[in-house]
C-alpha cells in the first residue's frame, strides 16, 4: 500500500476538542490552506510527542499525513512562536481567544488567506505586547473585514457615492459602511456616526498595526468605535456562519464517517 501523502504548513492553532479515546482534534488556520481541522492521534496521552505543541494560541510549523478517509492526521508540530507574554496576562490571553474565535469564524477551508493568516500573527503579538490597548484589536476587527473582502466604506456615501464631507453621517453594515446626510435607504440598522469616530475608523484603515499610535480616545469615543465594529462583525458573521457552517458540517460529517 502506498504511504499516505504528507504535507507541510505554517499555522495558528486555534482551538481543539477531545476526539476518540485518547486523539484531539484540532482546528488550525495555515498560512497556505486556510482552516484546516486535523486529528492529533494520541496527543492526549502524556507520553505523546505531540503533548505541549498543540495549545492555542500557538504558531507551529506541522507536517500532516492525508487520511484514507479525507480528515488528515498532524504528524509533527513543531513550534514557531508561543506568544509568551500574551499567556502570561488574563485580559490578553482572553481578548487572544477573542481573535482566534474570530478568524475561525471568518476563515474558510480550501481558501487560503495569506494576509488574514498575517493580521492574526500580527495583532495577538500586538495584544502580547500591550494587553490593556483596546485599538488593538479594533485594528484587528477592521483589518479583518477589510482582508476578508467585507470592508466598510468609509470615505463615500455607499447609496449616492459622494464623497463625505464633515456633517451628519450614519453607519449601516446592511447598505456596506457610510451614508451621507442626504441618503436615508430603508434600513433597520442605521446608526448615528460621530465625525471623530470616522476619523478614527480611516486612521486604522491607513495605519500598520505597529504604527498605531497610542491614540488616547474618550471613553465615549471608545464605546461608539467599538460598537460600530461590533455589530459589523456581528452582521458578516452570521452570514459567514450561514453559509460556510452547512457546507464545514458536511465535509466533517463526511470525514467522520469515513474515519470511524
Ligand atoms: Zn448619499
């Protein structure tokens, strides 16, 4: 019988869940395949080589076996970057979790997605670094819209296509981002937009994460940004969620199946 086909991937490990007697399986974004679910046969024995390299929040270099069955087992992990710092502080290691939860909501198997695979890196050493920074992970929330396609319009009106000039804009995710004072499409999810809050919002579209600066916002400034982002996420998620969830249970039912 010829051996199964192994390949190689960098990757997040995002979470992972008891699988069989004594197997985990393990939710990885990569840097070349996008998500990929993989059984860790074993890794729950502490005389596993596979104990200690498959915590989340960890970035590994894996070598995995394609299954007979098609749900591929992790042959080797070995380890890139363990995020240290981020580990060591609860608000960080929480709003880590965070992030993870995010990109597995919006990352997609079979797609790969270099620059969101790249942000993730990016923003949990960034949360590492400084844990009590909330713009952080607003960079992160926005970016990851914006790298998954579903960016915001943030310098013209999406229904009249003007550009914005300071005056009484709205914010509605269901229309794609800013409205102008003129433009009132039926919509149950409008919201006021603040010209600041605008501003910030185009500030980290612009920016490198590294190159934020420590922005000190008003606490009210704080809450409008991160409500806006919010239910941004929230509306794309719930459509991803719909549409990637049927197609990933199959696909797992299938593996299942196979695998049993
Ligand atoms: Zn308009």
């Amino acid at each position: 019988m010829a051996p199964p086909r192994t390949y190689h991937c960098e990757a997040l490990i995002l979470k992972h869940v008891p699988f069989g007697e004594a197997d985990l399986l393990v939710t990885f974004f990569t840097r070349e395949r996008g998500k990929i679910r993989a059984v860790a046969r074993g890794a729950r024995r502490s005389n596993s080589k596979l104990v200690g390299h498959l915590e989340p929040l960890t970035q590994v270099n894996l070598s995995l076996a394609q299954g007979r069955g098609g749900l591929d087992h992790v042959s080797q992990a070995q380890l890139m970057e363990s995020f240290a710092p981020l580990k060591d502080d609860l608000k960080a290691i929480t709003k880590g979790f965070y992030v993870a939860e995010l990109v597995d909501g919006f990352g997609s198997e079979a797609h790969p997605n270099q620059p969101l695979y790249h942000l993730a890196v990016a923003a949990l050493n960034a949360i590492g670094q400084d844990p009590e920074s909330e713009l952080s992970l607003r960079y992160f929330e926005l970016h990851l819209l914006k790298v998954s396609g579903l960016m915001p319009e943030l310098y013209r009106c999406v229904e009249c296509r003007k550009d914005l000039v300071p005056g009484s804009h709205r914010f509605s995710p269901n229309v794609g981002g800013c409205l102008c004072p003129d433009c009132r499409p039926a919509d149950a999810h409008v919201r006021p937009l603040s010209l600041r809050a605008l501003k910030v919002l185009r500030l980290l579209d612009r920016s490198q994460l590294r190159e934020i600066p420590s922005l000190k916002l008003s606490d009210s400034l704080a809450q409008e940004i991160k409500s806006l982002l919010s239910m941004s996420i929230e509306y794309w998620l719930d459509k991803q969620i719909q549409s990637n969830s049927f197609l990933e249970q199959l696909h797992l039912e299938e593996k299942s199946s196979v695998y049993s």
